[in-house]
C-alpha cells in the first residue's frame, strides 16, 4: 500500500469546533469573557471578568459572582 501524502496532512478542526484555549483565571484581562468548558450550546454560558478582585459577571443572566478562583481553568475563545 503506498503512502497517501493528502492523508497524512494535519486535519484541524472545522469551524465551530473545539475552538477553546485553556488558561488560568488570574491570566486573564480585565473585561475579556470566558467560558467554565469548552462546550458550545446553551449550558456553557460566557463570563466576564468585572475587576482584579475576581468577581465575574454571567452575560446570560447578569448575575455577578465572586470572587473567583485566581487558580481555576477557564476557557477562551480563539
């Protein structure tokens, strides 16, 4: 069987597809959203990190939280 070079070429993602970067809380920037996982759909409603205090804002329901985890694992779009 010979090698199919157009196989063995890096398949990304498609659009819409796991397009989620892990990062820590406290690496984040003041006013940027993010996500608890790296589902899309309803569940996974986006946050917005309110100050440096920690507290966070759900952009569904405008409930405000906090503080925050500094060490949580969050996910943002890239």
């Amino acid at each position: 069987m010979s090698n199919n070079q157009a196989d063995d070429r890096y398949n990304p993602p498609g659009i819409g597809q796991n397009d989620f970067d892990e990062m820590r809380f406290d690496e984040i920037e003041v006013d940027d959203l993010f996500w608890l996982n790296e589902s899309a759909g309803q569940d996974n409603a986006p946050y917005r990190r309110l100050d440096e205090k920690g507290m966070v804002a759900n952009t569904r329901t405008g409930i405000v939280e906090g503080p925050f985890p500094y060490n949580k694992i969050v996910y943002m779009r890239s």
